[in-house]
C-alpha cells in the first residue's frame, strides 16, 4: 500500500511500540526456552501435534530453539499454505488500479486482510483478489485468475484489531478460465493459544508493493506477544499489509498489521534505500525497525461478536477444526456480477493419504481445505445492518462510489482568469499562514474549470473561483452521449456518491467523507461550486472530468438540507438554479465561499474516517459573487446568504434565524479579511445601483434590495 494510506495505522503503531521496541532488542538472539515458561513450551508442543501427525525431531527442537535446521517438507508446506495468499488489487470506480495490498482465505467464502485495506464496504466493492500471481521457475511472472470482493454478501471491519473480513465470489471476474475459488482453499484461524512462543521465527508470504508473490522465510524473530498483538523484528525482511504471518510448522499465528520506520532526524520516513519516503512509496520500500501483528485467536474471538451470518457460520467451523457446512443454495446475482461456481468444504483434522485411480491424494491439515466437495454458490445477500462495534456491514440495496474521477492532476487548469472580456484575477489571500498549501507549493487547486483554496484550520474552502459556460454546445459538446449525473459519474441507478479526498494537499486540510456519514444526518453535502456550474467543455472527456472534480470534499461544505436543496425551497440552491437559468447562453465568473467567524460559528462533534471525534465549526453564512460581461463591461452582483441551523443537532440546542440578501461588496470584503477581492470587481460592483427585477447584463438574474426581502418568496 501506499504511504499515504498508512501513516494513520503506523502513527499508533510507533506510539503503542515506541516504549517497548527498544528494550526487546535483546530478545532477538535469546532461545525460546530462556523467554517462556515451561508451561508454555508444552502448549506449544501440543500445538505442534494438533498441525503434524509425527512431528518430526528438528521440528520439536525448533521449538526450544535447539536446532535452526528446517526438514525438506517444510518448503513443501509452505507452497500448500501459499496457495491460498492473493494480491489484493485496490480500484478506483474507472477500474483503475490505485493501490494494491495482500490477504488470504480463512474459509471458502471469506478473505482475510487490514482494516487499514478495506475500512470500509465501499473500498472492498471496487477491489479484485488475484491468485497465483508468481514468478515461474524460470523467473516468468505469471498471473492466475482475479474474483470480486463482495461486501454486499458479507463484510465486517474492526478497526481496533485492523482487520476486515469480506466475501469473495466464488467464479472469475470476466473471462479467466474455469477455476473456480475452491482452487484456491484456505487457511486455518486456530482460535486457541500456544501456536508461537516468544523466541520462535515468523514467516510471512505477501505480495509487498504488490510484486509477485514473496516470502519472508523465518527473518522474523517473535519478540514479545501482547494481549491482542505479536510484536516482531527484521532487518531484511518486512510485511505486507494484510499478510499472513505463520509459525515453523506453517500455521497461521497472526495478521501482519503494521509497523515502526526508521526515520531521519526530521522525523521523516525512510525507504531501503536510505531515501526519505513521499506518499506514493509502498509499504514494501519502507525500512521498517519493528512490526506488528494481530494474533490470529484474537481475530477469532472478534468475529464471535459479528453479525450472524451463513458465511461466518462456516468460517467459525473452519477455525474450530470442523467440517464446513454446506453453503446455501445459489441465489440470482445480477447481470454484471461475476457467475456462480462451486465452493467447497473441508475437513481438517489429521494428515491423511489414499490410495487413488490416478496416484495418491494426500489431505494435509495444516490450515486449509484440500478434499473438496462440489456443492451450491454463492451465499445470499445479507440485510443491511451496522456491527455493534461500528464495524461497517454490508447495504445490499445501493452502493458508496465515488463517481469517475481522472486522477492525473497535472492535466487541471483550473480558473480561467481571461474567461469574460476583461481579465478577473483569482482574490489574492492576505493571510497566507492560514492557506493550505499543496505539496508544489501553491494554494489554489486546480480542477477542470475551477479553483479552491483551503483554510487549512477550519478545513474547508476559504474561497472557490469557477468559470461557468451556460451555452448548449459547451453543455453537450458530443450529442451522442449522455449527460446526466449519474452517467457522468460512471453510477447506477440507487448507487450514492462517495466524495473523494485531495491528495495534493494534507489529509489534516480537508474535512473527510466519512464526516458526513456521521454527522447525525445533520447536513448535506453542499457543493460550494455547483456541479452543474462546471459540467461543460469542448469533449465529453472534459465534462467528464468537470463532473468527477466537483466531487473532492474540497468542494464539500456542511449545509443543513433546507438551506442547499431548490426542491425544498433553499436559499443556496435557489439562487444557484437562478443564476444558470438567467446566464443561459452566456458567460459567468463566480467566486463564492463560506464566512468564517471563529467567535460565533458553533462546533459540532463528528467523526473521522477512523471514527475518532471530529470538531468542526459550522459556517452559519455564505457568500457569492457573481460576475458578468455588460453593456457598459464587467457588473459584479454579491450575496450573502444565512442558513438555519436550529434543526442541527449539536447535543444541545441555539436558536438562529436566515435570511437571503443582496450586500455590497464592500461588506464581504470585510466579512472575507483574509482575501482581497479584485479591484476591477469591486468597482463593478452593481449593489445599489438597479432597481428590483433590472436584468444581469444580457440575462435576466434578479437583484433585490434587502428591504425586498418579500418578495423573493413570491
């Protein structure tokens, strides 16, 4: 995984480790038996027999750490347990790969990796598990078949333990051959203790940065078990996120998690290579001191707490050494799912060989499911429903995407300056320590048609600039194709749309997605540029593009439903309606913002994307400036408008009112003292200047005094 998509998980990580790490140095050339107790390593004996029906002699000194020798079978195993490890391939709703992590099968139906990986059901709808991506014996990469992720049949995430669980259809994504899921088996999660004792080595099979499939073999030293995790050290050989990490007789005794990077003196990030590490390098690159696991009994004990379900019944009867139940019947799966195939069940008990037709078959119990019966598909979509822990469940009915998004930023102009018959500079910020920059430096984020700057402290937009093209070629520029906003967005119909983070700017600058999804339905997600302002251009790709960039939580401001939405009479959407009915055929520049008052705005209690409070102070005012070519050149028209909060939910209670009025430019100029305003803008500006129901330029926007305020409502 990426850097970027790690840093919150290995920032707990290095707190949680960081005074413990430096006293387990010594542990790491100590002999199991000088670290544990008798007691222990006769637990760890009995496991022993519960994998192997014989163990062998360098097997039981292993465990005292009497011998480092390893028996010819071990590798043998080991290519059994790798057999159910897969790449899991992380896509954005164009189906592009943007990232890519491991997991393994823990029954026939369901995949194991991070919570860090799929935090949440939508992450895990996009996804692919690939298996059998490996190099040959001749060192040719080669890749196996691809199945979809399906959340809407199961999915559970715990943050605590950073693990999720998800369905994993049974056939192919497209056309990849008939082997189905069951090829793949699974591995046991033993719930019971005594599998790995401090001192003892840990093995890891990954795809790290996403490569072919690797294997860290016994270069991680167990140093420390901890009530819920397995600490672990290396010099040469990290893990991947979501890999398995397994003990020398190839159980699975943990989930690779996380772990501590060495950094330099400025407290950054290292690679391998001594480099300092940016957000794009992969976790494999990362020179990691320590790691971390989640004990695989822990994982199991969790899960008893997870909404019932078919699919976890079977799980739980592969972790307890039992015979899998039969999956239920096949139900319909719509047109764009993958088909159904076979699954599979298990029995894992004891090492069996029989004697058959073609050869011999041989059942090795060490974690996975090698006797297969064919038997019904794919498990039922389960109904909606939230975990008791906040563990996100699954939503059947209509999905979290993000819309089409083109990733490649350096194509975005952004703000168009020259766009009317006199340039329009962007407002210039006089007090830049409150901008958020990106990382080349600038404040202003381009996007397709529009520009943002952030205030970094309240993490919203300090002002958006966007062109607006109201003519009919721009708004269809290819008749041929169609415009609404679920095409454009690549969405279904039902699906929602997620809003998507900045990656050009600090993660801290912005307000996450996940703020809106736990705000107690408290807001909309309002778009300080319209969507509708910006979806022209001279291609389909343009206005394609336009559509997904209104869709960065950049844009996003929290507004209450009856302040954003026309249909229900709201002041912002209504004056938004109006303004591109009346700019209709023409041209218009419009820059817009919230007013932020540190003194009056009331904060609100959310949540992050890790569900950790988030307090937010609410703009109870917004501003507008809407900017047209006239008769007599540039008219400048500024509104303020005030929302009601009352029906917000703050956990106690204030009363406001709202009102929508026409306000010189001057007044939001002192309302917005961190921007100053263009001065070609200021002196157009048309406050005071026309009579009530005067025409815009060539349009026929409607400019109202504030003693008009009735009628508006007309």
């Amino acid at each position: 995984m990426k850097v970027r998509d790690l840093r919150q998980i290995v920032d707990r990580t290095t707190q949680e480790m960081a005074a413990s790490l430096p006293g387990l140095r010594g542990r790491e050339f100590v002999k199991p038996r000088d670290l544990n107790s008798p007691a222990k390593l006769e637990l760890r004996r009995r496991a022993l027999t519960e994998t192997v029906l014989r163990p062998s002699k360098s097997e039981k000194e292993r465990i005292l750490g009497d011998n480092d020798l390893v028996d010819l079978n071990f590798f043998e195993r080991g290519l059994f347990a790798a057999k159910s490890v897969c790449r899991v391939i992380l896509r954005d709703e164009a189906e592009r790969q943007i990232g890519a992590a491991s997991g393994f099968m823990v029954s026939p139906s369901l995949l194991l990796t991070n919570h860090h990986v799929f935090p949440h059901a939508g992450e895990a709808a996009l996804a692919l598990a690939q298996f059998d991506y490996v190099l040959d014996i001749e060192g040719i990469e080669r890749r196996g078949p691809s199945f979809r992720t399906r959340p809407d049949i199961y999915f559970f995430a715990n943050e605590e333990l950073d693990f999720a669980i998800v369905a994993v259809d049974q056939s192919p994504d497209g056309d990849q051959g008939d082997a189905g899921l069951v090829t793949y088996r699974y591995l046991r999660l033993n719930p019971n203790h005594g599998k790995i004792n401090e001192g003892e080595f840990i093995s890891i099979i990954q795809h790290p940065s996403g490569l072919p499939k690797q294997v860290a073999l016994r270069e991680n030293k167990l140093l420390k078990k901890e009530d819920n995790f397995l600490v672990y050290h290396s010099d040469t050989a990290q893990g991947s996120s979501g890999a398995p990490l397994f003990n020398d007789t190839w159980q699975v005794v943990g989930l690779h998690s996380a772990g501590v990077p060495r950094k330099n003196a400025k407290g950054q990030w290292l690679t391998k290579a001594g480099t300092v590490a940016d957000n794009s390098t992969d976790d494999g690159e990362i020179d990691w001191i320590g790691n971390r696991g989640v004990r695989a009994s822990q994982i199991v004990a969790a899960l008893g707490n997870a909404p019932a379900s078919p699919l976890l019944d079977e799980f739980m009867a592969t972790a307890n050494g039992e015979k899998a139940p039969s999956p239920p019947s096949p139900v319909p799966i719509p047109p764009d799912a993958p088909r159904t195939a076979e699954s599979g069940t298990s029995s894992i008990s004891r090492l069996r060989v029989t004697a058959m037709a073609q050869g011999t078959r041989i059942d090795l119990p060490i974690g996975y499911a090698a006797e297969i019966e064919h038997v019904g598909s794919s498990a039922p979509p389960m109904p909606a429903t939230k975990a008791a822990d906040g563990g996100d469940m699954i939503a059947a009915t209509e999905a979290y995407k993000a819309p089409v998004i083109d990733s490649k930023y350096e194509n975005r102009k952004g703000y168009d300056k020259n766009f009317l018959s006199e340039a329009i500079a962007l407002p210039r910020v006089t007090k830049t320590s409150l901008a958020a920059k990106m990382s080349s430096g600038g404040t202003a984020i381009p996007y397709e048609h529009f520009s943002i700057v952030m205030h970094k402290a309240r993490r919203l937009a300090m002002f958006t600039a966007c062109n607006v093209d109201a003519t009919e070629k721009a708004r269809r520029p290819d008749p041929s194709k169609t415009y609404s906003r679920k095409a454009l967005g690549g969405l279904a119909e039902g699906d929602i749309e997620k809003w998507v983070p900045e990656e050009r700017i600090d993660a801290a600058h912005q307000l996450p997605d996940a703020f809106f999804k736990n705000d107690r339905k408290s807001f909309d997600k309002g778009h300080v540029v319209r969507r509708d302002d910006v979806v022209w251009g001279k291609t389909y790709a343009q206005v394609r593009r336009a559509n997904g960039d209104s869709y960065h939580v950049t844009n996003c401001s929290p507004q209450v439903a009856a302040f954003n939405q026309s249909k229900l009479g709201g002041d912002w959407g209504r004056l938004e309606n109006m303004i591109l009915k009346q700019a209709k055929g023409e041209r218009v520049v419009i820059f817009a913002g919230p007013v932020f008052d540190d003194e009056k705005d009331r904060p609100f209690k959310g949540k992050d994307e890790n569900g950790d409070e988030l307090i937010v102070q609410i703009p109870s005012q917004f501003w507008k400036i809407v900017i047209a070519d006239g008769a007599q050149g540039l008219e400048a028209y500024g509104f303020v408008l005030k929302q009601n909060l009352k029906s917000v939910d703050w956990e106690f209670k204030v009363d406001s009112e709202w009102v929508e009025e026409l306000k010189p430019l001057k007044d939001i100029q002192a309302l917005a003292d961190f921007i100053r305003i263009p001065k070609n803008v200021m002196r157009a500006d048309m406050y005071g200047r026309v009579e009530a129901n005067e025409s815009l330029a060539a349009n026929e926007i409607i400019r109202r005094p504030p003693s008009s305020r009735h009628m508006r409502r007309g």
